[in-house]
C-alpha cells in the first residue's frame, strides 16, 4: 500500500530528512502535501520535485512560480492544519518546531491521520487534549497506533515495547539517554555565559538551531520526560534521564524481570524517520549499524541538575501539571529565540522559565484555548522580562 504523506515542515531538519527517505522509496510514498514557515524558495523546489496536491507556507510569497499556481495553496497560521487534513494524506510527518504545531498535532488525529510526530512541543503543552483525542479513536480502531514518535529517544522505547504492546505487558521504567551536549564537561559559571556559537556546538546529532539549544541547556531532556509522560501513559517518577555521551544507545525501557532492552544506532534521524514512516516494516535508509569492534566504551552518568536546572523544572511543571508545562514551553521558546538572536547568555534561559512558572496563575487545562491564554500570557511575561 502506498502511503500518501503529509509532511509539516518541509524545510526543517527532520523535513529534509523525511523527504530524503520518501525519495529512497518512490514505491512506498507519496507526499501529498507540504507546509513550511518561510522558506519559500526552498519549498518551491520541493514541490517542484514531489508534487504535492496541496503546499502551505507561513507567510504568503510576494509570488507562487508559474508552474506551481496550479497546486493548492494555503497561507499564515493554520497552513500546518490545513495541510494536515489534505484529504489525499493517510498519513501526516508533523515537523514543525515549537507549540504553533499543536492545532496541527490535533487536526491530523481528529482527521484519522496516523501522526508521525516530530513535533514534541504539542505533547508538551497540550498533552491532556491530545490524549483525549487520542483515546477517543482507540475507542474506534485496534492495532493502528495512532501516534508514531519520531523523536529518536521516543522512537527508541517504542520499538523496545513492541513485543511488550502485543503482550499487554507493563514496562517497569523508561529510561531516556541524553548526550549531555555541548556543555557537559562544563563549569557552572561558563555555562552561565555561554553564547549562541558555543551552544550551537553540538557533539553527536545535527539539528534544527531551537533544539540544540534545548541539548545545550538540557531544556530537551525535560520536553523528552513531558513528551513520555503523554506517549507512554507513564508517570515522571518511572522515567529516568541517564547521561550517554556517545549516542548510541538512543533510550531502554526496564521491565518487572529486571531485564533492560535498549535500541540502538548511529545518532542519524533518518533512522526513527523511515521506523515511522515505514512501520509495521523495516525500510533501508542509507544509514549503517553502528561499527561496534571500533567503538571504544560505552559509559552512562547521571545528569548533574545542579548545572543544568532545566531538568528539575520540566519534572516540577509536569507534576504541577494544568498549564505549568504550556509556560513551561512558551517560556522557553521566547528565551530560546532571545539567546539564538544573540540578545541573552545561555544562562538567563532556565532562570527566566523559573520566573514564568513562579508567576503566570496556575489554571487547568480544559480547551485548546486554555494552552493559547497561558502560552500568551508566558510570552509576553518572558519578552518584558528579558527586555528590562
Ligand atoms: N532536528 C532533529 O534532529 C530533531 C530530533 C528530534 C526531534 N526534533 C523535533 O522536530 C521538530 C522540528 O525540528 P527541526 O530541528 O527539524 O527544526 P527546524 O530545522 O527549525 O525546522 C522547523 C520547520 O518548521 C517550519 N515552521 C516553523 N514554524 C512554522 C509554522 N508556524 N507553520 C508551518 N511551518 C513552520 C520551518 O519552516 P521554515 O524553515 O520554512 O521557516 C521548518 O520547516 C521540533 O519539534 C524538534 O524538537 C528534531
């Protein structure tokens, strides 16, 4: 069966990727539609190449090429959305960074897309709505899962549950590897002043600039324990962090017998892509196994929360729960945005998430609107602070 795909972020580093797997298998997949932010000129040749019915940008181009006017287009906020419900997709690879995703995430699983989910600020900030959504169609289907992680950790635990799923077996603890980025070896105080080109540094994966920020202060780790809570139905107190500085081991999960099972591989995203994509099946990706004669060690640590407070607060916004992870999120998206246009030092992030969650009201989170007022309210509160 030929899946036909809408791809949500095109022009990104999962987009590229993803379309980088679809070229492999042309048998396999059809990109229905395509959406991106701003990169038109990008776009417009991946359209030129994969033919969407439907493509979507951000922001309207002062102009749509002759030989494209004949697509379906959609512009500003809810292109993603839109994109998402082409009604030729079956199947919806969501890439788009930040919370702005979560109108899509909900779109695609309300439309019956299976959702192949890159996008982890929507579990993060709306993780209770998308359960909802999602446990309404498990009411309706059996054996489609309607959600694939992309994210390599998550995608890691998912594959090590699949026998597990199909036996109806608990896992006892999921265990969630971090390379402990750029930073890992450093003093607190450098740390504080690290700038954008430090932070861009990372030392085994390749990424979009939001989230090797996230690696560098280990914000990520935190969306990851957030992003798990809502994969796995599984609380924070049975999810570790465990520092694994080579990035082989991409997550495990432990279970009742005391056995581990860990997937593994070099640290390439095409890999937890082509796994979503192509699942139930296994598909080439022109990604190796990991050489292993030559490897050298493989050494696990604990992550040092002292240094990297991100950690401690992702856990305290989960527990708090309501809209503690939306500000969470939002905060650090804005302070994230800051420090990449070079405005702040890597130190001021945590500090200024710490300040949003002490001070925006503690709401539940009933509607999408509910995330939409705290996600405003964390903005405005992180730019007033970091202006003054
Ligand atoms: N990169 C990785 O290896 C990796 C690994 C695990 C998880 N993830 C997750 O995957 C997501 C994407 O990461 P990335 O590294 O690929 O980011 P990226 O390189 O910055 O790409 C983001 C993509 O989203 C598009 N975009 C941004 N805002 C949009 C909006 N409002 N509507 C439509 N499109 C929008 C961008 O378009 P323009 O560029 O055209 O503006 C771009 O195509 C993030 O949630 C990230 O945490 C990434």
């Amino acid at each position: 069966m030929v899946k036909h795909i809408a791809l949500l972020g095109s022009t990104g580093s999962i987009g590229r990727q993803t379309l980088d797997v679809a070229a492999r298998h042309p048998d396999r997949f059809r990109v229905a539609a395509l959406c991106a932010g701003h990169n038109a000129r990008l776009l417009f040749e991946q359209a030129r190449r994969f033919k969407p019915s439907r493509a979507g940008l951000l922001e309207e181009p002062g102009r749509i090429p002759d030989d494209l006017r004949g697509l379906d287009w959609v512009f500003g906020a809810d292109a993603a959305s839109l994109c998402a419900a082409e009604p030729s997709a079956t199947h919806v690879v969501h890439a788009v960074v930040g919370m702005a995703g979560l109108p899509a995430t909900l779109t695609a699983l309300e439309h019956g897309k299976q959702l192949l989910l890159a996008n982890k600020e929507s579990l993060v900030a709306g993780g209770s709505l998308v359960a909802a959504v999602v446990s309404s169609l498990n009411e309706r289907r059996v054996g489609d899962p309607p959600i694939i992680p992309i994210d390599s950790e998550h995608s890691a635990i998912f594959q090590c549950l699949e026998d597990a799923r199909s036996k109806s077996i608990k896992p006892d603890r999921l265990i969630l590897t971090a390379s402990g980025g750029p930073f890992r070896t450093w003093e607190a105080a450098a740390i504080s002043k690290a700038v954008r080109s430090d932070a861009l540094r990372h030392p085994t994966w390749m990424m979009g600039e939001k989230i090797t920020v996230d690696s560098a202060t280990m914000m990520n780790k935190a969306l990851e324990v957030i992003e798990a809570r809502w994969l796995f139905d599984m609380p924070s107190e049975r999810i570790d962090v465990v520092i694994h500085p080579q990035s082989v081991i991409h997550s495990m999960v432990s279970f009742e017998d005391g056995a581990v099972l860990a997937q593994m591989g070099a640290p390439d995203m095409r890999v937890p892509i082509a796994y979503a994509m192509a699942y139930p099946e296994r598909i080439s990706t022109g990604v190796d196994a990991p050489a292993f004669g030559t490897l050298g060690a493989l050494t696990f640590g604990e992550p040092d929360e002292a240094r990297f407070s991100s950690l401690r607060l992702g856990r305290e916004a989960l527990s708090a729960g309501g809209v503690a992870p939306v500000v969470l999120n939002s905060a650090n998206e804005e302070a994230v945005a800051a420090f990449l246009s070079e405005r702040i030092k890597l130190g001021r992030i945590a500090d200024v998430v710490e300040s949003a969650l002490a001070v925006i009201p503690q709401r539940p989170v009933r509607s999408l609107e509910d995330v939409m007022e705290a996600d405003r309210a964390a903005r405005e509160f992180t730019r007033c602070s970091l202006s003054g």
